[in-house]
C-alpha cells in the first residue's frame, strides 16, 4: 500500500489517508457567515478523496479577523452554516477540520485582490487592531494597541467559546493558528513582542499565550478529539523565532496532548528572506518530529504525488497539508491514487470518469 494512503489513528478520529487540504483564506464572508462558496469550495474536496478538510482560519472574535470578509465562529449565529459544511464532508468519508485565528496586529485588511491594504480604525470596515506590542507590521501605518491583561483574558476566553461552537458544528479536529504573523505568534517571537511583563522576554514568557490558549481549549474539546497547532517553525529574519524554539515549543505542547504540529514558515515581518522553491519547508516538519517526537505535517510547494509520499517513506512527516495543488486540482487524491498504483472508493456519480 502507497504511504500515502495508508489510514492514520490520532485519538479516537482515523483518517483514510494522508492527504490534508490546508486552510485556505476565501475572503468571501458576511459578518463571518459562510455560504454556498464555503460548501462547494469545501465540499469538492471531500468528494476529491483527501482524508482531512480544514476550513479558512476561522476568527475568534470580529476584530480578530484578517478582513472583513473573513469566516468566523464568534457567535451562535455561525454555527448552522458550518454544521451544514461538516455534515456534507463526512458524507464523503472524510473529515472536517477548523483552523481557530486571531490575526492581531495583521487585522483589518482589504481582500488581496483589492491590494491587501490595511483598513484604518476611522476607514469604512475598519476597527482597531491589537497586539502583543504597539509595533505595526507595516512602517508607516496606525500602531495597534498593545493586549493588557483583559484584553489577553478576552483573547483566551474567545478561542474557548469558538471550540465550544466548534464541536456543536461538528468538527473532528481543530488546529490552533500560530503562524504567518497573526497574533499567537507575534507573542511568540520577539521581533514583534517587546513586552516586559510575564507575557515578553525570556522564551517562556513568549510562549505563554500560546499555551493558555491551549488549555482554554482543552477544557471544552473533548479529550479523544485530535488538536493540533500551525507554526511558522522561522521567522526568516536574524533574531526571529526559529527551528529551534519550535521544537522546544512542541515539547512542552506535547505534554499538554498536542497531537501534531503543522510546520509553515515565515509571515512575521516585511524583511523576511525566503528562497522559496520545491519543498523548501520539509526541514522545519522533519526537525520538529525527530526532535520534539511528535507528529508532524509537511507543508509548503508540495505538488506532486511522488514528493508526497517520498516525505512518509522518509518518515520526514506524518501529514501532507497542500493548499495551492487542491487549488489547482480538488481531485489531486484520487489522481494520487492511479499515479501511486492504489485503488480507491471513488464516488459512485464518478465511477464512470475513473482513471484507467
């Protein structure tokens, strides 16, 4: 049997294969409402054969959305929709995931395709952005207001009552966003948190956020759910977070029932230097797993069913999350699976169209 699709056990949830499609920002929103975008976009995975769906980083809280435009599940209201979601994925024999995001001082943006600019406070759409720090991720804009100590309980009890509607709606899993610059790991590098409190500083200070969010959400998940956590395992910039940290990080997560830890990169700061090319972040998800011995999941230019699953035959990794290739091809899974020489359960309205 090709790796690849060979089931995966975490807790009492079991994947039918390796195959994660990776949150991906839709930014097409009312009031955090999802819609008839979110299902099909959603939807056509699942019936394209990968194992694990996760939705867009979902925000916590209005003013913890990247856009105004941004998924939530900041109110009740929320929910109903995204049930409607979950419902249609485990249809497909798959699993449905949520990506729980505050953006932080990365909030109030236009679309990327409207130029991606930040929406200042007075702006139409635009709200107040907060931080770890008064430091913009852009010179020359409004400085966010640094989180005191309500603000920080606010944040905390916010990823609380969302994993609360989160299991109402039917998830499986939930994944905690910690990378690509938004708020969790603007606390956890020190390019962006210049605190000098028990929230700044030394590396344990840093991570303390991150992991009172954890046990926030560990009070109301159940146990035998998977939980997972996104990192941007480098900040790409001299005296950013790094490898390093992120496997410390994992150690000590790892004792809180941390199941797997999502290694991306980058997102912190305009200055970053990345060489972007093929698989150019597998070291960071095979350096968290030897060294912190936890589950790890491999992102970043993966295209190709060969790479997949050279990374688990390597045992670099124990997921492989793609965003851009479903993008291209929501049915990658089942075009894996003639590639890799394994037979699959295609859907029986597809049988017709299978590959020969």
């Amino acid at each position: 049997m090709a790796k690849l699709f060979e089931p995966l056990k975490i807790k009492s949830i079991t994947l039918k294969n390796r195959l994660v499609v990776s949150p991906m920002c839709q930014y097409s929103s009312e009031d955090g409402f999802s819609d008839d975008w979110h299902l099909v976009n959603l939807g056509s995975r699942a019936v394209g054969g990968a194992g694990l769906i996760f939705t867009e980083a979902a925000a916590v809280s209005p003013e913890g959305r990247i856009t105004p435009w941004d998924l939530g599940i900041w109110k009740d209201e929320h929910i109903a929709g995204l049930k409607r979601i979950t419902t249609f994925i485990e249809k497909q024999d798959a699993i449905a995931g949520i990506q729980l995001a505050h953006a932080g001082r990365k909030a109030s943006h236009t679309q990327p395709w409207n130029g991606g600019k930040l929406i200042e406070p007075n702006e139409e759409h635009g709200w107040e952005r907060v931080a770890p720090s008064e430091l913009s991720y852009k010179n020359g804009t409004t400085l966010p207001l640094a989180l005191n100590k309500k603000g920080l309980e606010k944040v905390i009890d916010d990823f609380r009552t969302a994993t609360q509607r989160a299991l109402i709606a039917g998830f499986k899993v939930i994944e905690i966003h910690a990378a690509h610059g938004y708020l969790l790991h603007q606390f956890l590098s020190p390019l962006a948190n210049q605190r000098n409190d028990e929230y700044g500083g030394s590396f344990e200070n840093r991570i303390r956020l991150t992991l009172e969010v954890t046990e926030a959400i560990k009070e109301v998940w159940p146990k035998d759910y998977p939980l997972f956590v996104r990192i941007s395992a480098s900040d790409w910039a001299d005296g950013g977070w790094n490898l390093e940290d992120s496997v410390e990080l994992a150690k000590v997560l790892k004792t809180m029932d941390v199941d797997l830890f999502d290694c991306s990169s980058g997102g912190l700061v305009e200055y970053q230097q990345i060489e972007v090319k093929p698989l150019y972040q597998l070291h960071f998800a095979e350096g968290v797993k030897a060294k912190a011995e936890i589950m790890s999941g491999a992102v970043g230019l993966i295209t190709t069913s060969a790479e997949a699953e050279s990374i688990l035959e390597n045992n670099q990794a124990d997921l492989i999350f793609m965003a851009r290739e479903f993008l291209r091809d929501p049915y990658f899974s089942l075009r894996a699976a003639h590639e890799l020489k394994h037979e699959v359960k295609w859907p029986l309205q597809y049988e017709r169209g299978k590959f020969r």
